[in-house]
C-alpha cells in the first residue's frame, strides 16, 4: 500500500496494483480498476516513485535468503494443527 494525501490533507492508503491511471492536470487525479477515482496533492513522479519502492520492497522481502524465526516451528511435536470444522 501506498500513502497518499488528499486534498483536504487526510492520509489515504491506496493499493497500487489497481491504480489504472494517473493524470496530472494542475491537480492529480488517480483512476481505479473498479471506477473509483481520487483527487489527491503528490504530483504523478511522486506516486510512480513510491510504487516502484512499494514493489521493489517485496521483491527484496521475497529473495531473501534469510530464515525468518517466527517461520521456523521451534518444537516439532508440540505441533498440532487445528481444523475448524
């Protein structure tokens, strides 16, 4: 997600990867995949610079080749998945 600021200076998060198009005319204006359209004050180089750092951000995240401690199962047999149903 991505911080924008609208008009009004309310902080708005927006998902980048349905972002369909930006158009700057003295204001900026972000056009959504469902239809939603949102005015806010960052000008177009801003938002394209903060989605390619959104993205860039999960591809190092995903090629890390890092353990994770909270992914490692600290006792195997205290391990007892739960079903709901």
């Amino acid at each position: 997600m991505i911080r924008l600021t609208r008009m009004d200076g309310s902080e708005l998060y927006l998902n980048p990867d349905l972002i369909e198009t930006i158009e700057e005319t003295p204001d900026t204006h972000i056009a959504l995949l469902n239809g939603n359209r949102y005015l806010v004050l960052e000008p177009a180089a801003v938002i394209v610079g903060r989605i390619i750092t959104f993205k860039a951000g999960i591809q190092r995240r995903s090629f890390t080749d890092v353990k994770r401690k909270y992914l490692l199962r600290q006792r195997k047999d205290n391990y007892r998945p739960v079903c709901p149903l």
